[in-house]
C-alpha cells in the first residue's frame, strides 16, 4: 500500500512537471502564430520577430512589420550564432530561442506603431529614451547598435567574375532632389560618404551616384555590416575607391547632392547591398547574389 501511494504522488509530480513545461513553452510562443515566418510576411508575426531581434541587437532596422532584406538576413546571422539551420525560415525552434534570449514588450511596441513614433526595443535601455513624440516614425535617422556581420565581398562593395550573365534591364528612375540632412549624420560623415560617391561613380549619371550612396546608407542600416559611415566604406575589400586611393580625392557637389539625395530616402536600386562593375570585377562571388536592376555600368543587387 505505501508503495502504491508513493508511485501514485511520483506520477502526478511527473505530470505536473510536464503541464509546467508545456505551459512554459507555451507562454514562450504565446505571441507569434503557429506559421512559419518567412520573407515576404507582414503583420504582428514580423512586428515581434523585428522587435526580438533589434532586442538583441540582431535587427537595427525599422519595426515595420513586413520581413524584407534587412530581416532576411538579421534572421540567418541569429540563426549561425545559435547553432541552428541557417534558411532564413522562422519556425518553432526559432521563437523559443528568440523568447529565451530576449523580452517582448508587445504594448510598448504596439502602441509606438499606433502612435507613428520613431522607437527601437533594444534590452537593457530605458523606454523613455526608446522612443520619440508621436509621428516622429517619418523622420530620418541612423541605427543604433548593430549585430553580427557578414563578411564583405571583393571591390567596389562588388565582385564578380568572367562569365556576365543577362542582367536585368536598364532602369534609371527619377531622382528628387532633397536639401536637408537627417539627424545622426555628421559633416564627417556626409563628407567621407561623397568622397566615396566620388571615388566609385563619378562618371556615372546622377542616378547612379544617388545609387550607390544609397547602398553605404542600406549597409548602415542592415545589421550584416558596420554601423557607421566610415566603418562601412573602410570595411576590408568593400569599396575600389578606398583600395586604390581615390577615396582621399575631393568631392565635387554633385557627389555631394547625391549623397543628400539618398539620406532623405532616394533609393533608386531598391534596398540594394551590393554592386558591381561586370566589365571590370574579377570574382565570381558577386554573381551569387540576387541582382536588382542595372544603373549605368553597375548592377546592383541583394
């Protein structure tokens, strides 16, 4: 009879230890759905996985709510640094270590979307100091802390290689002119960024200098690369001008106007991190990537 009561009690412990731990996971997920997220998804999904990531420092982009790029590949560096398959794909495994590592303050969140402020969920930091006044979300800006990188590729934040496959067509959009510069950027800044404008596309059309300004700017804000101006440019085998020099040439103003243009949003090459010159790359790594568009003699790509 003992023995039977003790078996008893060991069995509902084993229970009860179960129902904790079911519970436990499911407080975990309680806040994604049970799809896998993807890119190409919206919704609060995506609001939390952004917001878990930048909570670590993984994600330094905006809390949108729509897994483009910059997600895309925020999801795969967490996903190398956790050990786990790196697909891009955010599934059940995912959100339990994302929940383990991070904390979601879903009304925070929620309600600095609602409100249209300029926020980030980085752990660690006051959330009055997260967040700007209501409607501030259209305003420009620079990121904050950045996660892991990626490694960078060879010349010209391109490379590419002897074959030249079919590249997409040629699309120059119109560029809006722009005077004003966002807080965050310095005339350090703003200076480096046109002497690198200069040194890569000076014999461009505008278009194309606006472009390739716009992908230092898409670097900074991408959490695979540096978080500043200069650690982006003079990130190793990043950029031709910086190699052989002409990065310490002067400017002229339109390399300048180019690099206004692209911090007040121009982006002609859709969120591009990457390009390159068919004619001139020698390494077949750049011809991996996801190409955009062609501007003038460089193709831009993901």
């Amino acid at each position: 009879m003992f023995i039977h009561s003790l078996t008893v009690k060991k069995i509902v412990l084993s229970s009860m230890a179960v129902i904790c731990l079911l519970t436990w996971h499911a407080q975990d997920v309680q806040a994604f759905s049970d799809q896998i997220i993807q890119k190409g998804a919206t919704g609060d999904d995506v609001v939390e996985l952004q917001a878990r990531l930048q909570y670590n420092g993984f994600y330094t982009g905006k809390i949108d709510g729509v897994y483009g790029w910059g997600t895309y590949w925020a999801v795969r560096n967490f996903q190398n640094d956790f050990g786990m398959e790196v697909d891009g794909l955010v599934g059940d495994n995912m959100k339990q270590m994302l929940a383990k590592s991070t904390k979601y303050d879903e009304g925070f969140v929620q309600n600095a979307l609602k409100e249209g402020r300029k926020f980030s969920h980085y752990g660690g930091t006051d959330k009055k100091k997260q967040q700007g006044p209501k409607g501030s979300a259209k305003g420009g800006g620079k990121k904050g802390t950045s996660g892991s990188q990626a490694p960078a590729p060879d010349n010209e934040g391109q490379t590419g290689g002897d074959e030249q496959p079919q590249a997409p067509e040629n699309d120059e959009p119109t560029i809006e002119k722009a005077n004003n510069v966002p807080s965050g950027y310095s005339d350090n800044d703003i200076r480096l960024m046109a002497q690198a404008v200069y040194g890569e596309a000076r014999g461009e059309p505008y278009v194309g200098q606006v472009a390739v300004a716009a992908v230092i700017i898409n670097r900074i804000n991408s959490a695979t690369f540096p978080n500043t101006v200069s650690e982006v440019i003079y990130e190793p085998r990043a950029f031709t001008a910086v190699a052989d020099g002409q990065i310490n040439n002067e400017p002229d103003e339109t390399a300048r106007r180019a690099v206004i243009d692209a911090l007040n949003g121009q982006d002609p090459t859709g969120n591009a991190i990457y390009y390159f010159n068919p004619v001139t790359a020698t390494s077949d790594w750049i011809w991996s990537r996801e190409q955009i568009k062609k501007i003038g003699k460089h193709i831009f790509c993901y």
